[in-house]
C-alpha cells in the first residue's frame, strides 16, 4: 500500500518534529510538508536547522487559505497536523467542513510530555491518532482520552531527532538549551546566566554556549518574555560578567552537540538529544522539579542537579532503566506507522469513524482569536508585541 501524506507545521519545534517523522513512514509512502503562515511562523534560518538532519529539504510558508487549495489539489491521505493545540483546532474544523472524503487526521505533540495535559487532547480531539513518545506517555493519554469519550488512537513513536551527529575530535562546548517557557522570573534567567559565567572563569577548557531556540527578532512555539541574549547585554552593561565569556547562537541542536563535552537546561527535549549524543549532562533543580517546570519527568533519572554544580562542571550520566522507561524504548515497540497504515485503509473502505469534536478551551471567543491567528497574522503580531511590552514594563 502506498499514501500521499501531508504534513502542516506552524513552528520550528513542530517544523522538527514532523520531518523527523515523515522520515519513518512506510516505504513507498510520498509526503510534502508545508508551514502555515502564524505569528509564530519560523524564519528561513529556523527552517533550516529544523529541516537538517532530515530527508525533507523544503517546506513552503503559506496562508491558510493556500491551504485550503494545496488539500483540493494534492489529495493527500493523511494530513499530519504538527501545529500548537489551537492551531490543530481550527485546521481540523477546515479539513473536517470540507465535502467528500476526508483524510486520516494525525497529530500528537513534539517533545517531553509528562505529566499527560487533558488541554492538549481536547484541542486535538478529532485526531485518529495521536502521537506520544513513551510507555509512560501512551498511558496517560490512553487514560485521558477514555476519559473525555475521545475515539482517537494514541501511537507511540521514538522521538524523530534522537540520532546524533557523529561527534566531533575536539569536544569543548557546553551547551545550555533555553527554553521559552520556564523558568519565568527575570532573576532566575540572570542567575542562570552568570553561573554559565562563573562557569567559563574556572574552567578555561570549556566553552559555554548558550544554544537560542530563536534570535531576540524571531518567533518560537512558546512567547519568550525575557530573552537570554538581551538579558546578557544588560549583565555586561552592569560590569556583572565579561563580553565574551559566553558564545550565543542557533542552529541545529545535533550539531551543537557534537562538540558538546557537557550540556544543561531546565527544561527542554534537547537534554534526550544530549543522552542519545552520550554528552553528560545536569537537568536544573534550583527553580523547583513539577509540571510547572516540565522537568517531573527527570526525576529517578540521576541527571537532576543545580547551578552549583554547573559552576564547577559536574555532570551527569543518566541512570540507564530510567532511560528505558522514558524515550529510549526498544524501536521494536513503536506501534505509529502500524496503527496509521490501518487508518488509511479503513478510510479508503469508508470506514473511519465520525471524529471526536470537543468544545473549544475556551470558548467560543477563545476559538475566533485563534482563528485570527491564522486568518490575519499581521494583526495578530501587532496586538501580541504590544501585550508583550506592557508585560515587560510591568515586569520592570
């Protein structure tokens, strides 16, 4: 059997995600992969590193109005929604309205998942398979979707972006994945920073690096409040840490860590990068380990430590049934493209089911702004940029 499949993505981490998987389809299978215009559209050169590494080698930016006519024209089997929940939702009202036949819908969501989000399955609930990265994952999404009467499928997948690049002779980099949702607070960032310092004055053998998810000019899945970089000019402007101590960039994760002799982060699907890379590594535990954080998944993994520790370089080598447990799963027991080649032929039968459509989080209200977000991206970047200011002014 083949499939066409078509992939929408409407950041860089789902951008990553998504090539990543379309890599593992069935033989035989097509795929083309396009970015759906947002305010949190990727730049060319976010593109790029989420493209590298993978066998797709472009995905065209386009309106959702472009979208409407690529699904009449290409016709594909299954669309791959690898967007944020909101976005999922409207796209799927899109695809479901339209008459005749519908593709399999497929979602699922792009890094650590622990614990399981009802939020995130409510906004997906149309999907026929959704797609998680662990045992423990499968589980609680199985739970919830019982739960909520949701019909959809849960499949789990290695996680697409877990093959390193070959390292590299010389390994002295050690690199801080941000990310752009914790931890919030002005000061803890700062303090993250100046440890990274403080780190680069006692150990002249390594070279910090602070690894960006985007320039302070571009736009990540996540709206980031205070970014490390303009962060780290003030700290120079204060006499608190020298100009160069620290290097900051972008591009693709694997390639950072194949020079990496440490890496280290708060919360952030690069530190399962790092383990597959074999760079010791330090998860932060100074800002607390809960669903807040992202990080109660690390815990039992021997990789939790603190600033002090990233001070003096001491990190981590993950405790190994942890490892079994969480992400690195024998291949064997990824079921995805198992339980996606049913879907498909069901649907060539007639026979999927009518899809679970759940009320919007939210509201109605709720459900039009996000349909803005996609409608009228410009507008929506105006009035995001604006709220975003008066968070920092009332931040100080």
């Amino acid at each position: 059997m083949t499939a066409r499949v078509l992939a929408v993505a409407d950041s860089d981490s789902y951008l990553k995600w998504a090539a990543g998987l379309l890599d593992a389809l069935p033989p035989g299978w097509t795929a083309r992969t396009a970015v759906v215009r947002s305010p949190i559209t990727p730049s060319a050169d976010q593109i790029r590193a989420a493209l590298n590494g993978t066998m797709t080698i472009e995905a065209e930016v386009l309106p959702a109005r472009r979208l409407r006519r690529l699904l009449a024209s290409y016709e594909p089997d299954v669309v791959l929604l690898a967007c944020t929940g909101p976005v999922v939702e409207v796209l799927s009202g899109i695809i479901l309205d339209r008459a005749g036949p519908r593709p399999v819908l497929v979602s699922g969501l792009p890094g650590i998942s622990v614990p399981a989000s009802e939020r995130a399955w409510v906004f997906r609930s149309a999907a026929d398979l959704f797609i998680v990265h662990s045992h423990r994952e499968v589980d609680e999404f199985t739970g919830i979707a019982r739960a909520l009467g949701i019909r959809g499928t849960v499949g789990r997948a290695r996680l697409p972006f877990l093959d390193p690049a070959p390292p590299r002779p010389l390994r002295d980099r050690v690199v801080f994945a941000t990310q752009a949702k914790v931890p919030v607070a002005l000061d803890e960032r700062r303090r993250i920073l100046l440890s990274l310092a403080t780190l680069a004055g006692k150990r002249p053998d390594l070279r910090p690096v602070v690894k960006l998810r985007g320039r302070a000019d571009e736009q990540q899945t996540h709206r980031e409040l205070h970014h490390y970089e303009l962060l780290w000019r003030d700290l120079v402007a204060e006499g608190k840490v020298r100009a160069g101590a620290l290097t900051f960039d972008a591009g693709p994760m694997r390639e950072h860590l194949a020079h990496a002799a440490g890496f280290v982060t708060v919360s952030s699907t690069a530190a399962l990068e790092a383990i597959a890379a074999r760079v010791p590594l330090l998860v932060l535990s100074d800002f607390g380990v809960n669903a807040e954080m992202i990080n109660v998944v690390f815990e039992g993994s021997d990789c939790l430590g603190t600033l002090a520790d990233l001070e003096v370089g001491a990190f981590r080598t993950p405790d190994r049934g942890w490892c079994a447990a969480n992400y690195f799963h024998d291949p064997v027991d990824d079921d995805w493209t198992t339980h996606l080649s049913g879907l498909v032929a069901q649907a060539r039968t007639g026979g999927l089911p009518a899809p679970t459509r759940l009320p919007y989080p939210g509201g109605a209200r709720a459900r039009r702004r996000a349909r803005m977000r996609l409608e009228a991206p410009a507008a929506m970047e105006v009035i995001s940029a604006v709220r975003q200011a008066r968070q920092r002014a009332a931040g100080g």
